[in-house]
C-alpha cells in the first residue's frame, strides 16, 4: 500500500471517531441517569446502578464458566503485565442480548459496531497494568483488525461486584481511581474530539488486595465488527 492511500484511511479513521465520538457525548450529555466526570483532559461518564445486582451474580456465573488466562496483543514487554482471567460471554443468550442492548441503547451505537462482551476475573494479586484499549495502527496486527471494524472508539466496562479491598480502575494519566461498586457502568472516549487516539485515557486494574473482582467490558468500533 503506498503512502497517499495509507494517509487517506488514517484521516477518514480520524474523522470516523471524530464523528462516533460527537454522537455519544451529546447522548450521554442529556441523559440525566449519566453522570459526567467533567475532566478537560478526557471524556468519561458514569452510571450507577445500570445492571441489577441479580443481574451481576448471573453474569458472575457466567464468566467463572469461560474464564481463561487473558489474552494480551503483542507487546515488548519481559513482563507480565495482564494476570487476571477472561473470556467473551455466549452472544447469542437472550440474558446477554438483554445486557448488550441495554449499553447500546444508552450510548446509542448499533450493535453490529459493538464486540461481544468480555468478562474478566481478578482474584488477589491480579491486576492488568496500564494500558490503552485503542489499538496501536503501527503493530503488525493493525491491517487485520482494520479490516474487522477498525479502530475501538468507547468503552463501556461495569463493575459486577465490591470487593474487599484494591482492584480500583486507575486512570493513570489524569489521576482518577475508581473503586469498584456493583453495578455501575463507567464509559469513557478512547479518542479526543478531534478523531485522534487520546493519549489521557491510559488505565489500570490496581492489584486486587482481598476478594475477587468481576467486571464486563464492551468496546464499540467506528463501523461493524467482525
């Protein structure tokens, strides 16, 4: 591929997020259930009490039964830096169905943009370092998943449980921790307004101290996944 349609795609990619990014502020601004951290550095939101906790122990049950150690894309790192344990939930059940349309109605994306959602598991000890979940364009998996949706615009990720103590989700950049509190829906912008990867959106899970953490994750793309 020469330079000039290289350029091209990354600009259309640009402007793709730029526009899904609008689109989602404005729906979640005059949502009065949100609420909106009001960082100037980062679009994040919150939403308390958006799955039951009857819901929660279901999806708990859930991920215990396809938990795996979690995948990670390529990295340099010696070191492991994602310990917990993870895997997608069976898209096709109606109770997961119920939950997908629920976050989808409420950031307003077609689900067909939307990648299944992922359940993680994080007993004591575990933790998953600082990281992005926009993916890097230069690595050499980059082609593939341009073809496969493109780039992770938002990311809705809700707590399923409190936990005794640690496993807070730490914005590392902007110096935000938040504890777990089940229920709780948190979504946050991977790009800034202007289309770009937003370099303040970097987050870890704090290592778990006492109990296990349960959350689920779903990243939107800027068109269909898969």
């Amino acid at each position: 591929m020469t330079l000039l349609p290289m350029f091209t795609r990354k600009l259309a990619d640009r402007a793709a997020l730029a526009r899904v990014g609008r689109s989602v502020r404005e729906r979640l601004s005059a949502d009065p259930k949100v609420y909106a951290l009001g960082h100037e550095l980062a679009e994040i939101f919150s939403i308390a009490d958006f799955i039951t906790p009857q819901e929660c122990t279901h999806l708990m049950a859930m991920i215990d039964a396809v938990a795996r150690p979690s995948p990670v894309f390529a990295t340099d790192s010696k070191k492991p830096y994602r310990t917990s344990y993870s895997g997608d939930v069976d898209r096709e059940d109606s109770f997961v169905r119920m939950i997908e349309r629920r976050i989808c109605d409420l950031v307003g994306l077609d689900e067909s943009w939307g990648e299944t959602i992922q359940g993680q598991r994080y007993s004591a000890g575990q933790e998953f370092r600082g990281h992005y979940d926009a993916f890097d364009t230069h690595a050499d998996y980059w082609p593939d998943i341009a073809k496969r949706g493109g780039q992770r615009s938002w990311t809705a990720m809700a707590w399923l449980n409190d936990v005794e103590e640690g496993g807070n989700t730490e914005f590392t950049q902007l110096g935000i921790s938040f504890p777990p509190q089940q229920g709780t829906l948190l979504v946050w912008n991977n790009a800034l307004p202007g289309g770009a990867p937003n370099p303040n959106v970097m987050h870890a899970g704090t290592p778990v101290v006492r109990g296990t953490k349960y959350v689920i994750t779903k990243w939107f793309r800027t068109r269909r996944w898969g």
